[in-house]
C-alpha cells in the first residue's frame, strides 16, 4: 500500500483532497495518507489537529501516529484538551499507532497534563512497558489524591515488576479507604 500510494498518481490526488472541502474527502485523504506513511504530507495532515471537527482530529492524529511523528505528540494531546467528549480510550488507540519512542515524549508532558491524560499516558505506558518513567510516577504517586491515577499507577508498577514502589503500594493496602 505504501509504495503504491507514495509512488503513483495517487499521491496526488491525496495531497488535493486534504485542501477539499469535502468532509468525507478530506477524511479519506488523512486515513490513506497515514496507511501509507507518507512522511511528505505530515504537515498538512497536522494542520487538521486544530480543527473543530473531532473526526477529523481523531483520523488526523492516528494517521500521524501511523507515521511516527513523534514531534506532533504533543499537539495532540493539546488538541484532545478541545474535545471534552474524546474518551481515555480513544486518546489510547491514537497513542497506541505511534511506536514505543511516544513515551519519552509523553514522559515531558506527564506533569503539566490534568488527571484524564495523566492516566491516559499511564495507560500508554503500561503497554509499552516503558521503564524510564518508573521513578517519575512514584512522584505522581506520591502526590495524587485521585483513586483511578493511583490504580493505574499501581498496575503500571505492578506490570513493570518496579521493586522500589512496594512501599508507597503498601502504604495504599494499609490505608483506611483502600
């Protein structure tokens, strides 16, 4: 798919379609432009992370996670701050596209972001088991009143198998509302 894109008339037709101004064009210009990993369309494609459309923005930031543009991370989960429907789970699924080097870049963000994207980047990695953010979470951890990000938390240690958050994790079992 990727080279039949990228090296055909195709491209084209999807560089043109994302200035339509058709929807379902514009939509399906972002969703092939991301299967085929286009790396020359990227920045018209994160153009879209602004709209006030949230199938475009959702189409937009998968494709770019499709692509690894890691350098537009962090415009997305700006982005998702618009969208007060956009669920964890969703803001999940469009981190999950990106490949395991997001988390450094979630890991500079996880202490400016409120709770919901806190956990969501928890969430994120948790999947990727990424280790590096072990020490910074028990900071959070520390920190935190909000029962879902300490949960989430504890499974990420758990998952990670983090010998130096037994103590905070058995602080919480011995707590009156555990």
């Amino acid at each position: 798919m990727q080279k039949l894109v990228n090296n055909t008339w195709l491209f084209n037709i999807l560089s043109n379609d994302l200035k339509s101004k058709s929807k379902k064009r514009i939509l399906r210009a972002i969703y092939f432009s991301g299967v085929s990993k286009n790396q020359d369309l990227k920045s018209q494609i994160a153009e879209f992370l602004s709209k006030k459309d949230l199938h475009i923005f959702y189409q937009a930031a998968r494709s770019l996670g499709r692509m690894n543009a890691l350098e537009y991370s962090e415009r997305i989960l700006a982005g998702a701050n618009l969208y007060k429907q956009i669920s964890q789970d969703v803001l999940v699924s469009i981190f999950l596209e990106f490949k395991s080097e997001v988390c450094k870049y979630l890991l500079k963000r996880i202490h400016i972001e409120e709770v919901k994207f806190q956990i969501t980047i928890v969430r994120i990695f948790r999947h990727f088991n990424f280790r590096d953010a072990a020490s910074e979470l028990q900071n959070i951890l520390a920190g935190t009143e909000d029962k879902n990000l300490i949960i989430e938390v504890i499974k990420y240690a758990g998952q990670i198998e983090c010998l130096s958050a037994i103590e905070t994790i058995r602080e919480y079992l011995n707590h009156p509302n555990s």
